[in-house]
C-alpha cells in the first residue's frame, strides 16, 4: 500500500521560511512525479509544482517561482517544499502528491497545516 | 493557464437521487481531466482519470465522460457518504489547474 506521510503543521513569523517534507513508502519515488497542491480557508485546490524525483527536474506555477522551492531525496523517499518570505497569505493546509504519470494524483499525503503569524 | 470552470457551485440531493456535474475547460483538452473527492477535513482522493477510467476500490456508482471541452461527473444513486466537495483537475497542459468545486449536499 502506497503512503505519503507530511510533517506536522507549522507556526512561522512573516518573512521566514519553512521545509516540509512527505515521505513515500511503499513506492519508489524515482517512479513518479511528486506535486505540491495548496488549500487557502475555505477555498479549493491550488497547484504549486511538481518535481521528478529522478533527476530533479522543477515545474511551478507563475505565482509560486519565487515562494517555493521542491527537492526530493531518493535515498529517504522524500520529497520537500520550502516556503519562502512568509506571508499572512501563505496561511493554508499544503499536501504532496504522488504522479506515476502523467499528470493525475493518484496518493495524497494528509496534508500540513502552515500559519503565518507574528 | 487553462481555465476550467465546475458547475453548479452547490447540489443540493436527497439520498438514492443520480446527479452529474459539470466541468469545462477553456481550451479543447483531448481526455486529459481528472476528478477527485474531498471530504471535510480530508485529502482528496482521486475518483476518475483520464475523463472516463475508472479507478480500483472506487465504487461503480461514480463514471465520467466527456473529451475536448466538456466533462461530466456522474453519480448513480448518490449515498450519505458521497456528501462532498468534487474538483477536476486537467492534465493537458503546464501549469496544472484545479476547478473551483462542486460542493454535493444533504438537500
């Protein structure tokens, strides 16, 4: 059974950044694409990016170039995201997806909760 | 980017009823749509890929159809567990986008 295990919820303070990560098992992350997907408060789904974890290869959404950053490990199965220069309007739940291609998100990791707040 | 527009906003049904939602994109996009359920406080879970691909352990009641522009979502007999929010997802072209939702209902 394949399974994405996020970190835990994050407090950060405006202008900081945080790392997430999203471990795989049960799948070789070599194998797949990894996306990042965000949820504002009551609002829907936002594509981020994605990363092949093969050889690091990076696609973002225009808004997301310089906020955030994806890496992937092979030797651990994990993939991350860094969120750059916080702001209140990063607030939102963030969750790594699993993409054995091409394109639909087959496994979702729990989803991690990050507020921004000074 | 590819607009995909999800209607209605809100369904409002009763139990046993079959419903069908609506997603269209703003560009021809072959059969490149996925769906997905949300339930409050969860992740999402993928339903339908590639328009019309059933996907295993997904009950038979969910089916989708449609290629090109317009996409359906089915639900034959909705039960008490299929109160959600539904999103489509399309896969045609980078950067990936999301439909805005279609919240189903306890009418």
């Amino acid at each position: 059974e394949v399974q994405l295990q996020q970190s835990g919820a994050e407090l950060g303070k405006p202008g900081t950044s945080v790392k997430l990560s999203c471990k795989v098992s049960g799948y070789n992350i070599r194998n797949t694409y990894m996306h990042w997907v965000n949820q504002r408060p009551g609002k829907g789904l936002e594509w981020i990016g994605r990363i092949d974890p093969a050889n690091g290869n990076t696609i973002y959404a225009e808004k997301f170039k310089s906020k955030a950053t994806l890496t992937a490990d092979t030797s651990s199965n994990t993939a991350y995201m860094q969120l750059s220069q916080l702001k209140s309007d990063d607030t939102a739940i963030y969750f790594c997806a699993m993409d054995p291609g091409p394109g639909r998100m087959d496994a979702w990791g729990q989803g991690a909760s990050v507020t921004v707040s000074s | 980017d590819i607009v995909l527009t999800q209607s209605p906003a809100t369904l409002s049904v009763t139990p046993g009823e079959s419903v069908s939602l609506s997603c269209r994109a703003s560009q021809g996009i072959s059969t490149s749509i996925h769906w997905y359920q949300q339930k409050s406080n969860e992740s999402p879970r993928l339903l339908i890929k590639y328009a019309s691909q059933s996907i295993s352990g997904i009950p038979s009641r969910f089916s989708g159809s449609g290629s090109g522009t317009d996409f359906t979502l089915s639900i034959n007999r909705v039960e008490s567990e299929d109160f959600s929010v539904y999103y489509c997802q399309q896969s045609y072209s980078l950067p990936y986008t999301f439909g805005a939702g279609t919240k189903l209902e306890l009418k």
